[in-house]
C-alpha cells in the first residue's frame, strides 16, 4: 500500500506509516496482525508530546525495519538535538526497540509516550467495513505488564506488554521518564506477545514458538533459503534484483498454519491473504520448482489433510475437492465467514493433480505420488462426479452458499470478472475456459502417474479417454471460429460468452489447444488489444466492461503473464513469450523489484512506466513467483520431452542468462537454457 511499510513473517505482519505509527480505521488494513487478526489498531510513539518524522527508513530486511526519526517540532531537522532510532523486528510476536540520542548542549528531561490500543479486528470485519463486535474487551494493567484481550464464548484472543526498561504502564499505553546530559542515550525494548487461547488457557501460538524460540533465527533462515536456491548469472542488474528481490519475499511468505504446525507452506498474500488458499498455494510452487522445490510437498500434503471428505452447503464442500481458503479469525469461528476452510473454487482440484505429476518429473519422488494416490484420485473424481453441474462434460461452477459464498469460483473471482463481450452478465452455473483447459491437463497427468507409479493401466486409459473426449468437445463447443479465439466461459445454456480475455493463454499451458489454432490465439494474446507492452490485460481493450483499472477487467497480473508465457513457449511461440518475460521483469523495477499482486493495464507508450493499481496485494506469493516461471520459460528447462522447445526465448535485453545448480534431476541449465540432463547435479 503506498505510503505505508510493512514487516512481516509468515502470516504475522505489521504495517504502519513511515515514522512506525499505527493508527488503523475500521476499514484499513494498518496494525499488527497474526493469523487473520489484528492485535494492535493504535501504536503511537511521542517524545515529550510530539510525534516523530522520517529521516529515512530502511526496510531491506522483510522481518527488520529501522526508522531514524526527529521530533515533529523540530524546525531544522539537520540541527535537531534529540533524534530516535526506532528499530521494529518480528518473529512469532513482536519486539520494538528504541534508542534515544541527546546531541544538544544541554540537559534534556525526556518524556517517552507509547499510546496502544487494540480492536482484536477480525481481517473481513476489515475487508467489508463491519463494526458490531458481539464480544467484549478487557484490560488488566500490572506494574510490569499491559495486557489487552477480547473474548467471545470459547474465542479468546490477547496481546501482552513488557519492557526493559522502568515504565508507567495504563490502560492507554506505556510511559517511559529519562533524563539524558549532552551526548548521551537511552535504550529500551518493548515486546508485544500475541495470543491465541484455547477454552483451558493453552496458547495456539505456542507452536510457533517452539518452532522459532525467537526471532533471531530469522536471518539464518532467510540466508539458508536463498543459498539453497539456483545461482542466477547474468549481466542484466534488473533481472538480478527481481530474481533476488523474489526469493526474500516467498521466504517472507512462508508460514505454519496454527492447526498443522511443523509444516511451511506460502501465505498468498499481504494484506488480505495471508493464509493458506488452495489455487495460489499451488500455482506458486508450479512456478517455483526450479528454484524452490521444497514449497511443494509440505503444500501438496496440508491440501490433501484438509480435501473434502463430505457434502456441506455452507462450507462449499464436495468429496475430493480441494479448499479455496482457510481462516483462523472470529468470523470463521463463528461461521459468519465460511472459511474453516471454504471449498469454493473449481481450480484447485485438477491444479492438484498437475502440481502433484509435475513436482515427480522435476524430482523423481515417487513415494510422494504413492503417499497422495487416494487424494489424487478423488481430485479427478470430483471433477466428474461433483464439478459437472449440468451433465455436459465440463465443470461448472454455481454458488450453493447463497449468503457468504463466492460467486465466480475461479482465479478471476470478483463479481463482474465473468461478462460477455457486451457487458452483460452471464447467468450460471457457468463454465470457464481455462477451467477446462486445467481438468484436460490433469486427467492426462494422472493417466501418466496411474500408468508409471500406481501400477494401474486400466485407470490410465480410461483417464486418458476422458482426456481425449473433453479435448474434442472443448474445441467444439468454446471455439469461436469468426473471431478466432476461445469464448471466456459458457453460459448455463451452452451459449459462447464472447468476451476476448487472457484466459485464453492458460489454454496453451495445459494443452488443450490444436496446433493449427495457436497461431490465431498468439495473434490476440499479442495484439493491442489485450498485450500493453508490459504484459498481456486480463480483458482486451474494446470490451465493454474493459477498464485498465479494474480488479479483472483489464489490469496486467504478473503470475497471468508467467502462466501464458510458459503456454507460448510450450507451442514454440518463443520471441511471443519472451516480450512478455521482458515486459512483466522490466515492470518490477518500477517496483523496487517486487511485482505487485496487479498493476495498470495501459499502454506502455501512453504511460511510459507501469501505473500502480491502488489496492494491489505486495508482496503476493504468486506475483514472486512469476519471475522464476517466467526464468524457467526463457530458458528452456523443461522435463516434458513431449513439448521441449530447443530454440532459447531470450529477449534482446536478456542477452545472456544462466541458472546454475538447479534441484533435482534436471542437473544443470547452460547459459542458452537448453536442457542437459546428462550433466551432473552440482
């Protein structure tokens, strides 16, 4: 969010404005938050009444943030004789340290004012603007101690503070009295300890930090997660900080879900979703095998703990479906979200299946495929059991909880990202292309795994009829001959939604298209109308609900235009797929090096820089994540011998680059990309 800075860890995250204050509304994501919650909605620092100004921030460290500050009433800041150094670093909970400089010539009585509140807001009470909290609040305030909590039946959660030095402690804050003679300083440390309390007292968040005793292990973490990674060589400093920029930031996202401790999976995102979501989770670890490979069995595992086992309307939830988002907040404990975890969405279940062959093909580790077999196969089963809604083949999608539940249950799930060509508003159920374009790609994945790791012929064949059918009515049926492109989706009565979107290139990455129609595809993926020159909108211009600011409607999303760009590469298009490699990496430097979760959809030669879309999520896992599937597409490192292109997909301003020691069986990648199996693992 701009104007703010943001530490985090995992799904605990802390934002605030640049001096480190906090003072959060009811309808803005600013505070202190851990698991769905936020413990602080006020955090003020004064110095004998004033507030502190910014002289600089450094927020290098995603963990650590350090801001150097001067009293608000300071005239001339370079003359200022009282300056702070405010340094904030998160672990399991939080700790702030403050250091107070005295460089006048005079003796100076020091009043520290630390003003804290906390709302205990659950993230959707945020999200949506609510403000009727059926609980209550309490404050118990020590001699030593300040302790907030908010309690609702069984629901309990508190935060703590302590500090290192003597204070004055209320129900407002905290209050420190020093006195510091020329060219001396004064230090404490404050620690705010979140927790989540169980009916008999015992802390959720304990497991965390027996995991983490404290947050000095950070930094070990974080260097061990980017040594582990595959060493970028190339001349290009951009590329090189993206890359780099990237790994901090999935190292930033992982976290261990409160009910399955022990396990790291990828948060999706900062502010809204930083938690578990079924489709992120597993589009981030498709596009970060080459570099992260350990993402994917603890995500694939902590899926199919929590795959559907049973029918409930509520809850969205079918036999074998995979989950859409898990929540630990106050709503979702009391089901006025149904998020506990919800099943609404129609991706995750065959993108199961795809991550699952694909991580074996990368690694060669069988015996998670023979762990995962009964998961996998009810994913596909739920496909045609459960997902065809209208007995045609195709999966469908209609919302059965009618108050709480998602309308469009696929990637683009906001409630106008599903429209015809003309603005109107299909009805449902409905069915979307890539959709379809996903359950092709993973009936013919599972046929491989049943064949060659299940043991099962009979089940690879009839997967792979299924495979072979759906492919030809999918080509039938979506295919829009005069336009020369695939419709959006399928109203409920069959009819094409015409709507010209990017859709249409995730279809080349599951390969569901013919040949012979690529081409005509490519030339819409790559025409003004949907390719800005940064990356490809999510809906072309000229459609009637286009916006190059809208959520769905024609902003560039960055894991959009890895996934189409993987699919360019896939059918030999590769100068298509490496200007938007160029687009989307070059994109990020306008960023700091860090893609947003969605940015502008105007030209490049109307704006000149990419526009920032002013809600966008960053860091985003699957935004990380784009920049190592839009390397691997460049390069050419493939394990699928059936669609191997030989030719690099280099663009002019990526001349040379090399990915060195990549893990598992796929050894080393030369400086071309080419594949080279037979070279040694380094």
């Amino acid at each position: 969010m701009p104007g703010t800075v943001s530490c985090l860890d995992g799904n605990t995250f802390i934002v605030s404005d640049a001096s480190g204050d906090v003072e959060s509304s009811s309808s803005t994501p600013v505070g202190l938050f851990a698991a769905d919650t936020r413990y602080l909605s006020h955090w003020v620092l004064t110095i004998n009444g004033e507030r502190l100004n910014a002289l600089s921030v450094d927020d290098m460290l995603y963990y650590e943030v350090t801001f150097f500050l001067v009293p608000g009433g300071a005239v001339d800041y370079v003359q200022a004789d009282v300056s702070a150094i405010r340094r904030r670093r998160l672990g399991p909970d939080l700790t702030e340290s403050l250091t107070i400089f005295n460089y006048g010539q005079q003796d100076v009585e020091l009043d520290v004012r630390l003003d804290v509140a906390a709302d205990f807001a659950d993230i959707f009470e945020i999200k949506f603007d609510l403000h009727d909290k059926a609980g209550s609040h309490y404050t118990h305030v020590g001699a030593n101690e300040l302790r907030l909590g908010y309690e609702r039946a069984t629901y309990r959660r508190e935060i703590s503070l302590t500090a290192t030095e003597p204070a004055t402690f209320d129900a407002q804050g905290l209050r420190f009295a020093a006195r510091l003679r020329p060219g001396e300083q004064w230090s404490t440390e404050v620690q705010v300890v979140m927790r989540a309390l169980r009916p008999d007292g015992v802390d959720f968040r304990s497991a965390l930090r027996a995991l983490r005793p404290d947050e000095s292990t950070l930094p070990a973490s974080v260097q061990a997660w980017v040594a582990a990674a595959p060493t970028l060589d190339t001349e290009n400093t951009a590329l090189q900080q993206v890359y780099r920029r990237s790994l901090v930031d999935l190292a930033a996202l992982r976290f261990a879900p409160l009910s399955l401790s022990g396990a790291s999976v990828p948060a999706a995102g900062l502010p809204w979703f930083m938690t578990l979501f079924g489709r992120d989770s597993l589009l981030t670890c498709l596009q970060t095998l080459p570099v992260t490979p350990s993402l994917t069995p603890a995500t694939l595992r902590i899926l199919a703990s929590l795959q559907g086992a049973r029918t409930d309307h509520v809850l969205e939830e079918d036999p074998g479906r995979i989950l859409h988002e898990l929540r630990y907040g106050e709503s979702a404990a009391f089901e006025e979200q149904p998020h506990s975890p919800y099943y609404g969405t129609v991706d995750a279940s065959p993108l199961f299946v795809v991550l699952l062959d694909e991580y074996e093909r990368w690694s060669g580790d069988t015996a998670l495929v023979m762990e995962l077999e009964q998961e996998a196969r009810a994913a596909l089963t739920w496909i045609d059991q459960y997902a065809d809604l209208m007995s045609s083949g195709y999966i469908w999608y209609e919302r059965r909880n009618r108050a709480t539940g998602l309308e469009n249950q696929c990637w683009k799930d906001s409630w106008d990202s599903i429209s015809y060509a003309d603005g109107r508003l299909p009805a449902f159920p409905r069915a979307t292309c890539e959709t379809q374009g996903y359950a092709y790609d993973a009936k013919v994945r599972g046929a491989r795994l049943a064949r060659t790791v299940w043991g099962d012929p009979d089940y690879a064949d009839r997967l792979e009829r299924e495979a072979a059918a759906l492919y030809d009515r999918f080509n039938r049926d979506f295919w829009l001959e005069d336009r020369g492109y695939y419709a959006l989706a399928l109203d409920r009565d069959g009819t094409p939604v015409d709507s010209l979107s990017s859709n249409i290139g995730h279809l080349l990455w599951s390969g569901i298209v013919p040949p012979e129609r690529a081409p005509r595809v490519v030339e819409h993926l790559m025409g003004p109308a949907l390719f800005s020159g940064w990356g490809v909108r999510t809906l072309a211009e000229g459609q009637a609900r286009y916006n190059p600011l809208g959520y769905h409607n024609g902003t560039v999303w960055p894991f959009d235009n890895s996934f189409i760009a993987w699919g360019l590469r896939r059918y030999g298009f590769t100068s298509e797929a490496g200007r938007i490699a160029e687009g989307i990496l070059y994109a990020a430097t306008y960023f700091q090096g860090r893609l947003p979760e969605a940015f502008g959809g105007f030209d490049r030669h109307t704006t000149r820089y990419p526009v920032r879309y002013p809600t966008a999520g960053s860091p985003q896992a699957w935004s990380s994540g784009a920049s190592m599937l839009l390397l691997r597409t460049m390069l050419g490192i493939d394990p699928h011998e059936d669609h191997l292109a030989v030719a690099p997909a280099l663009p002019a301003a990526f001349e040379r680059i090399a990915l060195l020691d990549i893990p598992g069986r796929w050894g080393k990648a030369d400086a071309f990309g080419r594949r080279r199996p037979d070279q040694p693992h380094h």
